[in-house]
C-alpha cells in the first residue's frame, strides 16, 4: 500500500537517495538541491511504500522556480513550477508518477481558481512527455541550445481543462497526510 504524504523535511536525505539514482549528478542535481530548499512543502509530495518505508516517489513544486528559461515565464499569474517529478526505479510503470502529477494539479486547483503549472524536461525522456501530454500539459518552448544542458521543452498546464477532466476520477483513491 501506497500513502502520500506532504514533503517532510525530516525525509530529505531518504528523497536524495533516491534523486541520485534518477537524476544526473552534474546538471539535474544542482536544480535539485535547488528545488528541496524552494519547493512548497504544502504542495509537495513523498509517495510511500507503507510496507518498506522507502519512498518510492516525489514531486517538489515551487513557487519561486529554480530557474526562468524564458522571459514570459515572468509575468504568468499564478504561477508553480513542478520542478522535480521523480519514482525510484524499482516502482517505475506502476502509475506512481501518474498519481503523483494527478494530486499535485488537484492540489493546486483547489487552491486556486486559476493557476498555470510549468515543467521542463529533456525531449529524450519521450516516455516522460508522454504521460505529461496524457495529463494535459502542452509544449510551450523548445530550449535554444545552451539554455539547458539537453535540449527541453517547457510543457505547462493551465487548470480549467485538468480540473474538468480528472476531479470526479481521482480524488477518492488519495489518501493525503500533512
Ligand atoms: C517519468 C517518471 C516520473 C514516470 O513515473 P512512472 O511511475 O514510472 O510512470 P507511470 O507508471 O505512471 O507511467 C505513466 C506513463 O509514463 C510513461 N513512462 C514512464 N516511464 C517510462 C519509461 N521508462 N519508458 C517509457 N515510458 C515511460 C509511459 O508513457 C506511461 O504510460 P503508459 O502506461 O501508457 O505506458 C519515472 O519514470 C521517473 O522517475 N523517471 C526518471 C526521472 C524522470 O525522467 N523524471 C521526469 C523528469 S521531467
């Protein structure tokens, strides 16, 4: 069985141990040290394997973005980042990152009545973007070169069409602990 529970920073160096296992140590973890001082604590997600402890997967949303990789990012109202999206390899292709990117729109839907989400990830990861798009993020920018180490995009999300499409669905299978 599976809990989410807000971040909890007493957690932070189990959450590390997994980042380094799925993130590079040279780019990826930089952003990351960077997102674990920033992100929401309120927002942010710790999925919980309830039978080993472990965490099995996370979701670190900021409101201050690690980084803005284009000017219009400025001035979006509203505006959170998801700035780390991550399930411990030996848990991926169960739905876990599915179910952590579902409670984190929820989540912010039900804080505000408008809100736009932002991510960036390599156009390698294909399977990643996959189940962004499933969800309902769109491109928005292709990275220049330069801007970030591999070429990205900026998928974002705004909530309206989310919330319409997912609220009734998932709401009763998450079990959320503060
Ligand atoms: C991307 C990630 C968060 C997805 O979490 P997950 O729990 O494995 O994903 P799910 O089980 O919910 O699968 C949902 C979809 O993700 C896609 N997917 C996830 N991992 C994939 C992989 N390794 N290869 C291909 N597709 C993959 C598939 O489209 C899948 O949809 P499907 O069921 O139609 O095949 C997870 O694989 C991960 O942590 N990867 C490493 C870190 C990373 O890339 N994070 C995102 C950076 S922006």
């Amino acid at each position: 069985m599976f809990t989410v529970h807000s971040y909890n920073p007493l957690r932070k160096s189990d959450l590390y141990n997994v980042a380094r296992k799925i993130f590079r140590e040279a780019d990826e973890m930089p952003l990351f040290d960077k997102a674990v001082a920033q992100c929401e604590h309120s927002l942010s997600r710790l999925l919980i394997d309830e039978n080993t402890g472990y965490i099995a997967g996370f979701a670190l949303v900021c409101k201050k973005p690690t980084k803005y990789y284009f000017k219009f990012m400025k001035s979006i109202p509203n505006c959170y980042e998801l700035a780390f999206l991550g399930v411990a390899p030996e848990y991926q292709g169960c739905g876990i990152g599915s179910r952590l990117l579902k409670e984190t729109l929820l989540e912010l839907s039900q804080l505000a009545s408008a809100y736009t989400c932002w991510l960036l990830v390599d156009c390698i990861n294909e399977g990643a973007i996959r189940l962004y798009e499933r969800i309902g993020f769109r491109r928005w920018r292709k990275t220049d070169e330069g801007k970030t180490p591999l070429p990205g995009y900026i998928m974002g999300i705004s909530k309206s069409p989310y919330y319409t499409r997912f609220r009734h669905r998932f709401l009763p299978h998450i079990i959320v602990r503060n």
